[in-house]
C-alpha cells in the first residue's frame, strides 16, 4: 500500500509491508525496500519503524557447558561479542574515502 501525504509542506510517502507471519523474510523484503527506496533520486531519508531487531533463541545443556567449564555469563559474552552488529564497507566523496571493516 502506497500512501501520498504531505506534512510540513514536505511531499512524504508511506509504504506499509504487511505478513500473515513476521518471519525472516518479510525482515529481508523490508530491508530490501528500504534500500531501494534509499537509492532512488531525490528521497533525503528513508524511516523503518515497527520492525523487531533479529533475535536468537539459544538452547544449552548446563550439564555439558559446567563439563568444559563454561558458565552462562561466558556463553553470554561470546555471544554478544560474536554476534554484534558492524559496520562494513566502504564510503567515499571527492578527494575523501573512508573503509569500514
């Protein structure tokens, strides 16, 4: 659904994706979207809202984990620090150019 509105004399438009299940792909097909429309000339900035961050649901056996000594604050940790998000890639102007890694 496309909706042309005007607020604040800007010209705005909304798009809305909608799914019987908010799996992984609608998050994907969001994304895509907001890419899309991000590269489009003439769009300044493009807002995401209503979209949960991904989540992962871990199951572990604490009998296993005390076995090769790992508590679940170690676990923990090396989650977040394996899975954060980063920046990646790189971004240049004239006469400037910045990598990400």
């Amino acid at each position: 659904m496309l909706e042309a509105t005007t607020s604040s004399g800007f010209p705005t438009a909304m798009v809305v994706l909608s799914a019987r299940e908010a799996g992984e792909q609608l998050y994907r097909d969001a994304r895509s979207v907001q890419e899309n429309l991000e590269r489009l000339p003439g769009v300044d900035k493009v807002w995401v809202s209503g979209m949960r961050n991904p989540e992962l649901q871990v199951d572990f056996s604490p009998d296993r984990m005390e076995k090769h000594g790992i508590t679940p604050d170690k676990l923990a940790l090396s989650l977040m620090r394996t899975l954060r998000d980063v920046p990646a890639g790189a971004a240049s102007s004239p006469g400037n150019s910045t990598c990400c890694a």
